[in-house]
C-alpha cells in the first residue's frame, strides 16, 4: 500500500480486515468424503422407525465407537481453571501410556441418557455384543419394562458394521438373552455425522475432558459423568474390564447361517435379531 501511495499503519488495516470480514479461522470440517446411493432413502426409513418405536414406547439408542484414547500423563487439548499448569509428557509417544481406551457411546432419546462404556481391551464384535446386552438391561428393560422391541441406530464401520458378519452372528443371543427383538438401522457410508449421538451427546465430552490428563480409570470415570447439559442430558461412565481376543474370522459357514432377519427394504442397512419364542413380522 505504501508503494502505491498510500501510506497506512497497523491499526488501520485491521480496521479493515474486520470490515471486510478477514480474520481467523479454523479449517471447516464439513466437506462430505464420500456419497452413497442410498442416503436419502435410508435417512427417511430410520427417521420412519424412530417415529414408530416413538409411538409404540419402545426404546430407541444411538450407538458408536469412537477413536481410543492413551491412558497416562499425555498432553490433552484445552485449557482448565487451576492454580499452575498441569505438567504432562514434553511428547505424545504411546509407548509411554499406561493403556488404552476404547470409548464407546450410547444415547437414548427419549430419556435423554448418555452412558459410555470404556472398554480396556480390543473393538471386537463380542465387545460390541456385550455393550449392546449392557445397554439393552440397563437402559432399555429399566426404562421400558414392558417393550418387546429396541432400536439400534447404528454406524457403518467400526465393531458393529454393517457388511462384517460376526456382530451379525453374535446379536441373536443378545437378543435371547434380553428377550426383546433387536431392530438395526444403519447410517448409510459418510452419514455418520446425522446421527443423534454425534449432536447430542459427542459435542459434550471433549469439553468436559479439555485440558486434562487421563492419569487413571477413575479419573476418566469422574470427567465423563460430569458432561451434563442444563437441558436434561446425563452421562455415565462404566469399564468394561473383559480381555477381548482377536483373530476371529467370518467363515464362509457362519455367513450362510446367519440367524437374521433382514428387511425388504435395504436388507443391507436394516435387519433384527428376534428371540427364539419371537413371531416373524414384516
């Protein structure tokens, strides 16, 4: 500017960015990575059964994993009221962790409930099939005793994904054991983000957790519980001490023998694990 004759200082020319909207910004993470054929089609049926299981006063959950966390002294984004700066590690090498944590999230609409179960171990589908037995009892038979159905609103990846067929396999009897049919909804590929878990209760945690180490199971225990919302959202942390095996494989026999009953529309997205006294309804 000055070159062009028109001398001008500092303060001036953020008068001017701010006139002209220039500040700073973080990267938006908004753009869509991918599209599936069925969005619109599976966004209407999930949004068909939630108003259904609604009605009828069956309970409906949100669930997924999400990325681990390292247990330890290892540095955590944020900043958090203290009298000096919590000291942790000068680098975030996972070696130097006391462990891993598989945090894994449910959330109930209509009771507005947020449990999250923190596995120790590996995200495997008998993990997955215990969080749903975990979930079904203590949320859904407390909360509706006298449903005979549950909705899952579930993600496509991870543990209880829609194309592995070992959850598949597993959920039947988690399903005999509750007693209740198991009704699965799947978010169709990179719908993820739609999904009531993501909005209602995810936002929370990290806020809850910012600027502090998780140095202990009770530490991250405590933290959890306490990301409550003055609208009526209540969190809880449970951990899941189970050693989890890896290595097991979705044979060719076990795909044939699936005990499943898949919808018409969209079978790959939408299916239910009935008990065995359960009567066949499509």
């Amino acid at each position: 500017m000055a070159k062009l004759g028109t001398p001008v200082c500092a303060e001036g020319m953020r008068h001017w960015m701010a006139a002209q909207a220039l500040r700073l910004r973080k990267l938006a993470q908004d753009l869509a990575g991918g599209h599936s054929p069925d969005r619109d089609t599976q966004c209407e049926r999930i949004a068909a059964l939630s108003a259904a299981y609604a009605r009828a006063g069956h309970p409906s959950f949100a669930i997924d994993p999400k990325a681990k966390e390292p247990l330890g002294k290892l540095c955590r984004a944020g900043r958090v009221r203290s009298p000096q700066a919590v000291r942790a590690f000068d680098h975030d090498c996972p070696r130097w962790a006391d462990g891993v944590l598989i945090p894994h999230g449910m959330y109930a609409r209509v009771r507005t409930r947020g449990p999250m179960n923190l596995g120790l171990s590996q995200d495997t589908s008998p993990l997955a099939g215990d969080r749903f037995r975990w979930y079904g009892h203590r949320i859904g038979k407390r909360g509706s005793p006298q449903a005979t159905s549950s909705l899952w609103r579930c993600d496509c990846g991870g543990s209880h994904a829609a194309n592995p067929s070992l959850c598949k396999h597993d959920l039947p009897l988690r399903a005999e054991q509750s007693g209740v049919e198991m009704r699965v909804a799947h978010d169709p590929s990179s719908c993820s983000k739609d999904n009531l878990l993501e909005r209602r209760l995810l936002p929370h945690l990290p806020r809850a957790c910012q600027g502090l180490w998780f140095d202990t199971l009770d530490t991250v225990v405590t933290v959890m519980r306490k990301a409550a919302t003055s609208t009526g959202l209540r969190t809880t942390g449970k951990v899941i001490r189970r050693h989890y095996e890896t290595g097991r494989k979705a044979t060719e026999h076990l795909q044939q023998n699936l005990k499943i009953v898949f919808d018409h529309l969209l079978p790959k997205w939408n299916y239910r694990a009935l008990p065995q006294h359960a009567t066949v309804i499509n």
